[in-house]
C-alpha cells in the first residue's frame, strides 16, 4: 500500500502491509546491506518490499529520479560518470568486487549493431537524426548477466541473487546435468539449467510451515464474550461505534492474505443468525482448526506460497526459457538488441502510407532506462579508468591454456592465438624495418629449380630470399611469419608472367595459420590451403612436397597424410590418407618428411603403362612407410571408403582414403629417434636415402625387395642381414638433437651431407654402389666448412670436372664451392 507522508508530501513512502494490517515504514531503514545502500536508496536484485521501495523512490521521488537525469545539472562529466557507474553497479551486481569486474566482466568494445534498412526516405519524412538510437551501451554489462547466479534470480527460482547465490553453493543448481557450486560459471548458448524444487523457496514445505504459523499467530481473536445481563441492556449510542468499526478495517482487511479475510460487520437489515449458526468467536478460531495447505494437495505437489510483493519482478528476459513445471530453463543465447516497427495512425505530410517508426529494446532488465544517459557515462568512465583491463580476453587466455571443458576450450585457445599472432605482427599492414642484409642463423636451406634463388629459414619465424648471381648471394626479400615456419617447398614450374624474369613460387606451412603459396620475387600470395578441425582450429603440416606433375601438393599432419589440389584453394578441400585407422597398427605418429618418387616395377596399365606415382613417409617415431599416391588409385580407394563405412571422414578432409589399401611396404628403423628427410635418387628409381635424429649413418634402401611385403602395414624392424639396407654413410650426430639434411646433384654423383661437428662430408654413389661389406661407407672427401683446406677444394673440383665437362681448374689458394 502506498501513502503520503502528511508533514513532507514530496516524499513517498511504502507501507508494508502484513496479514493483521501491520505497517512498517521504511523511512526507518532500507535494505540490510550497509549503511551506504540505506542512504543512497540503491535498488538491488531482490524481492524484498524494502527493494520495491527504492525501486518506487527513484522514479517517484524527485530529488531521487532528478540523480539519474543529467540534462541540466552541475556535476562535472567526472562527477555524472561516477554517479552512473555507482548505480548501476550497485544493481548489476554489487557483490562483485569492483577490480574483479574490471578484469573479468568488462569487454574489450561493445558490439556493433547495424539498424535494420528502413525504406528510402523523402524530403518531407524527416531526417536520420530523428530515428531512436538503439541503446548499445547497455549491452557492456551482458557479462553479468551470463553469470549463473544472475540467470537463476531471473528464471524466478530465488527470490534474490543472494539466495540464487545460496543454492549453487549447496549444490542445489545443476547445469546441462552436472551439479555446478561455482556462481561464477559463465552459461553459453544451449545451456540447461535445473533446480532442486525443494530448494526453490516458493515450493519449500519448511516455508510453508512458518508461513501457516505465521498467519495463524497473525489471525485475529475475538473478544471474550460478555455475560447475558450485561450484554442485554446496551444503549443505541454505543451501537454506532461499533457499526463503524468494520468500515475502519476495511483498509487494513485489504491488506491482509485472501486467505485469512478479517471478518466484517452484517449489513444492518440482515436478519437474526439462528441459533446453531456459529458465533463471531468460533468463526475465529475456524482457520485454525481447518486443515494445513500441504495436507490437502495431492501427493506429490508442493505447496505455493508467493512472497508478499513479488508482482513487479515476475517477469521473464526474452534471452532465457523457462518451464516452472520442471524447475528447469534453457539459456537461449547471449543478451542483445531486438528492434520492431510500431505504426502510427496519423499519416505523415504528404506520404500515403502511415509512418512507421522503429523502436529498440534492451534485453538486460535494469531498473534505468536503457536508452538513457547513465549506460553511455557509466562505458566512459571504464573505457577511461580502465583502457587495458578486459574480462573476455583474460576469460580466453585462462580458458584455452587451463580450461577442461573440451571442445569450448579448444576454441579458445585458438582465440588466444589468433590474438597473439596479430599482436605479434600478422596481417600488419605497416610495412617492417627490415635490415638491408639479414645476418640470422638459418635452420634450412632450398634452393629454386634453376638455381637462381636461394630461399633461407631463419630461427626468427622469417624466410629470407637471395638470388644466386656471378657466384655471390644477393639479398632481396624477408617474408615474416607470427608463427614459427614448420616447412618450405619449391614449386617445380615457374608462374606464367608477362615479363621475361621467372617468378618462382614456394609453398610454407606456419603453425596455426593456413598454408600459402608465395610468389618469391613479389611476396604476392597465390592461393591458400586451409585444414580446420572439428573444434575450429588450424592444423598446420610438419611437412610440404610437391606430386612429381605439379597438380597435388602433400602435406604431413599427426597420424595422416593430405592432399591438397592445387586448381581448389580453399577450406577442408583436401583429402586425407589416414595412415592409423585403428589404434593396434598402422603408421602412428607425427609426419616428418615426404618424398614423392616413382615406383620402377609397379606400372598402371589403365593409364597407358606410365610407372605408379608413390609417397615415401617418414614419422617422428621412426617408422617408414611406401604407398601408392597416383590420383586414379586414391580417387577410386575414396569413393570405397566412404561408401563402405558411411562415417564422416577424419581429419576434416572431404574424403579419407584407408593407408592400408594403398601400402606398398613399411618398416621401422634399427636406430635413430625419428626420421629427418627422405630422399630418392635422381636416376635410381629404387634407392632411398634415410636420415634420422641422433644416429651417425645416413641409410640407403633398395626398395625393390620391400614391395609386396607379407604385412607391410605392421612396420616391424628390419633384421640387420636384410638386402634392402645396401648401405650405411657415416655421419655423425649421436649427440645432439638438431636435424641435419643431405642433398644429391641432379645428375645422381654425389651425395653432401654435414654432421655435429661442422664436417661437411660427400660420398660418390659409385662406391656407395660398390660397396658390399657391412661396415659404414666411408666419406670420398671431408672438411670444416668454416676453414676448407686448398688441396681439399682442388681434390674435390677434380672429381667434378670430368663429369661435367669443365676444362679450368681452379688456382692455388683459391675457394670454389661445390
């Protein structure tokens, strides 16, 4: 009930009413929770008639509701900001600690929202500026609401956020099944959040109880009933008193529960009650010995009881769903805007068709105005007191590094890469202060098909381009990675241009970022190959090789091998070999290196007798596999697959292709902790060089004898007599973990490979061919690469020469490279 102070009309007070009539004023205190909210009259989130009354104060009382208007005022912009942020933080969460909302609830920017398209508009429909403006400022406290104690206190199963707070503490609030105790949990879209129906306070059976002894010990009692002869002779004067008493009641009988009505006085025509008909006093007492609520309702049902004042926060936000007959409700998506046209009767001048305004609503309940100031100043003041304190970031950052929550985890620790790759510098547009000739450790070298291009990976996540002229390194370009570079690849034909330089291209594989190819001498980016996985994140290949006619590029992922068609960029338009369909066999572990080659005694007889295109694979795990990578054979091993199994394919590939139909032979190495580089010969078809982590041999096979093997796709060591293994080059790099690569000319003579101790060592593949005894091959020549020795470089130029037919010889003390 609502009355008027008789000494300060300006000033509304709530009478609180009970069920005998009873009246508290709350002028005498506010909520119970400071001193601070009792003079500032701060609404809350509660229920309580005390918080209905600061409610009803600050849009009622004009000294109040003049605070939240800052149309004409004197407060400075500091002042307005600071009186905005107080008030609404004092209901939109006021348990929260203020440095904890900055850092955990404030998002980085408000979200753009872009207005429906209105119809064009004429001269005499009035401007832009006359359109509402949606309230998106509001949106900056979406955080909050997301919160679990906050989605509880508005499905209406507390009766205040400190209560909903209460039941998730004692496990009383279960989220998609699983008890949650933490009222901080932030809900996502789909989230299903139940409750006990005995802990709702509404449906509780201990409430029930104190509230029917509470309307009992409330109820009024009749007085003890005088006797006969001094009842009797009463005077007519004494009557009128007591005729007017049950009219002086009937405010206070307003006020009281349906269910105990206070009795009223019978009209004064009625006639004389009978004499079995009860009395006053014992129509009293009925509701006392009527039976209890809960004893009457079926079993099963819990009894209702609706807290005193509870009509102005019995609403729903149009962002949850909520079934009261399950205790239950369904978080549908995250607070927004919603917009709608509301139509008006009155035409606009000169327009036939009535005009339309568009009016915009916040999903946030607040008691403010949404579309007010006080959102708007409240932003600035975090945006200028808190410029680098963000709640979404560090929520990303903790959730992707320690979070358990599967695949939302996953997705934000792509998040947080993402970001700190750009923080890093990808997708800058400024261009970089690169040094005119960078001096960098370089971890691998390639060089182009025509060997006019030397392109140079360097430790610092970059890819340096020299051009080979006149026996000298020239530098020309720097292509910077926010990720460390996995692998690089030569293209094997140069890109159609008008101008007579050839513009070679190279493919690179980045960690967390797709794989591109480049073109070396522009920096343009040709096209993009893209593996996303099914919680949305990059997945990079450790190795790239190009197919032997240039159409397929090969990629080495965990477990799988891709093919990428060069003509079809794109996402996920690649097909994956899975090389460990099941975990009791197959080739496990991380591809390390690829080598595309040509099977010498397999030949294709559909396709004109040309010899099979196959795919050596080499795994971390030190397994070495041969398969069969001709486009015909995969396309028909896909189209089997697919319709035989009917599962989606793995490794977010359109079709997957089973490694075990297309294996030709596999193995494992005696020695070594992984497998470095693959390599066929140039004109030996069948040879296969081998190089490994922590070995001292370079190993060569004779494939030949491991086609057609029993089980090829059980990868068992090789006993050391076996005849594929032709040789074994001493290399050493025993004792370290750094690769190290080889490399053979094109014409198949020699082979140069470095060890650990800056040796740099070549073998000639005649003696290497030669070679029938089981110990290692010794090296032709060897030197320190950083001190070469005049009669090693001459040693060496000679047994060049004769091969290719160069008639100088080089001049004492003079150094030619090889």
């Amino acid at each position: 009930m609502l009355t008027w102070f008789s000494s300060s009309p300006s000033q509304l007070a709530l009478l609180v009413g009970h069920e005998e009539g009873e009246c508290v004023s709350p002028g005498v205190g506010g909520p119970t929770h400071g001193t601070s909210r009792r003079a500032a009259l701060t609404p809350a989130q509660s229920w309580s008639p005390r918080n209905l009354y600061n409610l009803i104060a600050r849009s009622a009382t004009p000294f109040l509701a003049g605070q939240t208007s800052f149309t004409k005022t004197s407060l400075t912009m500091y002042q307005q900001r600071w009186r905005s942020k107080r008030l609404l933080r004092g209901y939109h969460g006021d348990w929260i600690p203020e440095t904890r909302f900055r850092r955990w609830f404030l998002p980085t920017h408000l979200p753009s929202y872009a207005p429906h398209p209105s119809a064009r508009r004429g001269k005499q429909q009035g401007s832009a500026l006359d359109d509402p403006v949606p309230p998106v400022a509001s949106l900056f406290l979406r955080e909050v609401e997301r919160r679990l104690d906050v989605v509880v206190f508005r499905c209406c199963f507390a009766h205040s956020a400190y209560h909903s707070r209460s039941l998730i503490v004692h496990g009383k609030v279960h989220v998609n099944g699983q008890a949650v105790t933490d009222p901080n949990t932030l809900l996502d879209e789909g989230d299903l959040i139940s409750v006990e129906p005995e802990s709702v306070p509404m449906l509780n059976k201990h409430v029930a109880k104190r509230v029917q002894q509470d309307r009992e010990s409330r109820a009024p009692k009749a007085p003890d009933a005088p006797p006969a002869s001094e009842a009797a002779p009463e005077s007519s004067s004494e009557q009128a008193p007591q005729e007017a008493a049950p009219q002086e009641s009937a405010p206070d009988a307003q006020a009281a529960d349906a269910e105990a009505p206070a009795p009223e006085a019978p009209p004064a025509n009625a006639e004389a009650p009978p004499a079995n008909a009860e009395t006053p006093a014992a129509a009293a007492d009925a509701p006392a010995q009527a039976p209890k609520a809960e004893d009457t309702l079926p079993p099963g049902v819990l009894p209702f009881n609706l807290p005193p004042f509870a009509a102005p926060f019995l609403f729903i936000p149009p962002y949850l769903d909520v079934s009261f007959r399950t205790c239950s409700a369904i978080y549908l998506r995250h607070p927004t805007l919603t917009s709608h046209l509301v139509r008006n009767r009155d035409q606009a001048p000169g327009s036939k068709q009535p005009r339309a305004q568009r009016v915009y609503q916040s999903d946030i309940p607040t008691p403010y105005p949404a579309g007010g100031e006080m959102y708007g100043l409240a932003w600035e003041f975090y945006v200028r007191n808190a410029p680098r304190v963000r709640g979404d970031e560090r929520r990303t950052k903790v959730e992707g590094r320690y979070g358990r929550k599967g695949f939302a985890s996953a997705r934000a620790w792509e998040r947080d890469r993402r970001r700190v790759a750009i923080r890093r510098g990808w997708g800058r547009k400024r261009r970089l202060s690169l040094p005119s000739s960078p001096l960098e450790s370089g971890a691998k070298t390639a060089q182009s098909p025509d060997g006019s291009l030397l392109l140079a990976r360097a430790e610092s996540h970059a890819l340096h381009v020299w051009e080979v002229m006149d026996q000298a390194l020239t530098w020309r370009r720097t292509f910077r990675s926010p990720t460390p570079v996995l692998d690089v690849e030569w293209f094997a034909y140069p890109a159609a241009t008008d101008d007579e330089v050839p513009h070679w291209c190279f493919a690179v594989s980045s960690r967390d970022v797709p794989v591109r190819l480049v073109d070396a001498r522009t920096g343009a980016t040709k096209s993009t190959y893209a593996i996303v996985n099914h919680v949305e994140e990059y997945l990079a290949p450790m190795a790239l090789a190009f197919s032997s006619d240039g159409a397929r590029l090969f990629g080495g992922l965990a477990n799988a091998v891709v093919v990428y068609p060069l003509a079809t960029s794109g996402v996920n338009r690649h097909m994956a070999l899975d090389l460990a369909p099941d975990d009791a066999y197959g080739q496990r572990g991380l591809v390390s290196a690829l080598a595309p080659g040509r099977a010498p005694r397999a030949y294709d007889e559909e396709n004109g007798g040309y010899p099979l295109e196959i795919l050596a694979v080499g795994t971390y795990a030190g397994t070495i596999g041969l398969y069969v990578t001709d486009a015909h054979w995969l396309a028909s091993a896909a189209e089997r697959c697919y319709t035989e199994s009917g599962a989606p394919p793995r490794h977010g590939a359109e079709h997957a292709v089973p490694a075990e139909r297309v294996c030709l032979g596999g193995w494992r190495l005696a020695e070594g902790h992984g497998v470095v580089q693959l390599a066929w010969h140039p004109v030996h078809r069948n040879l296969l060089v081998v190089a490994a982590r922590r070995t001292a041999h370079l190993f060569v096979y004779d494939t030949s004898y491991l086609y057609g093997m029993a089980e090829p796709f059980r990868f068992d060591r090789l006993p050391p007599s076996d005849p594929s293994l032709i040789a074994k080059l001493e290399r050493p790099a025993l004792h370290t973990h750094q690769r190290f690569w080889f490399d053979m000319d094109e014409r198949g003579d020699y082979l140069v490979a470095g060890d650990e101790h800056g040796h740099i060592r070549v073998w000639d593949w005649e003696t290497i061919l030669e070679h029938t005894s089981a110990t290692p091959v010794a090296p032709a020549a060897e030197w320190h690469a950083h001190a070469v020795p005049a009669e090693a470089t001459a040693a060496v130029w000679q047994w060049h020469a004769p091969r290719h037919r160069q008639e100088t010889t080089p001049k004492e003390g003079e150094t030619v490279p090889i």
